[in-house]
C-alpha cells in the first residue's frame, strides 16, 4: 500500500507538469498564429507561470481522474500480470481524457484550452500516459526479488 502512495504522487506530479506545459505551449502557438510575437523569455515565464497558477485547479482534477484510473488499471494487471506497463499507460491516457470529456459534457466548457482539438485533447492524454507509466515503474520498484546462484 505505502509503495503504491509513493508512486501516487510522483505519477500525478509528472502529468500534471507535462499536461500545463503542453497546454501552455499550444496555447502561446495559437496566440503565434494570430501574428503576435512570443518570445522565449514570454514562453518560460507563461510556462512557470501556468505551472503555479493551475495548481490548485488542474492538479487536484487530475489527482482525482488519476485516483479513479489507477485502480482500475491495478484490478486488470493482477489477472494480465504480463501487461502491466500497458494498463497503467493506457489507464493514465484514458483517466485525463475522460476528465476533459466529462467536463465538457457536464459543464458545457473546456476547463483547458488546448483540450478544444481532438490533438490537443489527445496531447493531455498523453501526459496522462506519461503519469500511468510513471505509476507503474515506480509501483513495481521492490516487488521483483534478485535471486543468487
């Protein structure tokens, strides 16, 4: 159970990074379409910017999606042990998808930008992979004994 928290965290923690900096970076793309000038100076500090900023809304969402997620993922590995890294990707992928999609659906709004596209909506899901395959290389950490001949 402990190992499984101490996974937890770091999981969530890298989705969430790479979630806002993507959506961040998408978002000053679409603002460089529109003929304005971005800097590299603007884009870190947009970037920490939105890092900081998201955290008490974004973060907390995916704690939840990934809580949610994870689990499930956990059920399903222990009756396909041999699939394990592909579960806890795919169920990290699915968990930030279906967050996006039930807030569009129940609240009529992308809470994301970025997650307006279908490739923007996919490029959270992947963050969320990131997160699942985290969670999965750290939850297995200790588990597979080292045997001497």
């Amino acid at each position: 159970m402990m190992r499984a928290v101490k996974a937890f965290i770091p999981a969530v923690l890298l989705a969430y990074l790479l979630a806002s900096v993507i959506s961040t970076q998408i978002t000053l793309s679409q603002v460089e379409a529109m003929g304005l000038d971005v800097t590299l100076g603007t884009r870190l500090t947009t970037t920490f910017g939105d890092i900081a900023g998201m955290a008490s809304s974004y973060l907390p969402l995916i704690t939840v999606a990934f809580a949610l997620g994870l689990p499930v993922a956990g059920g399903l590995g222990r009756l396909m042990p041999a699939q394990r890294a592909v579960l806890y990707t795919f169920a990290g992928l699915v968990a930030i998808v279906a967050l996006h999609t039930i807030m569009k659906a129940a609240l009529g709004i992308s809470g994301i930008a970025a997650t307006r596209s279908l490739p923007g909506l996919l490029s959270q899901g992947l963050a969320g992979a990131a997160g699942g395959y985290c969670f999965h290389l750290l939850s297995r950490a200790g588990t597979q004994q080292v045997t001497a001949n």
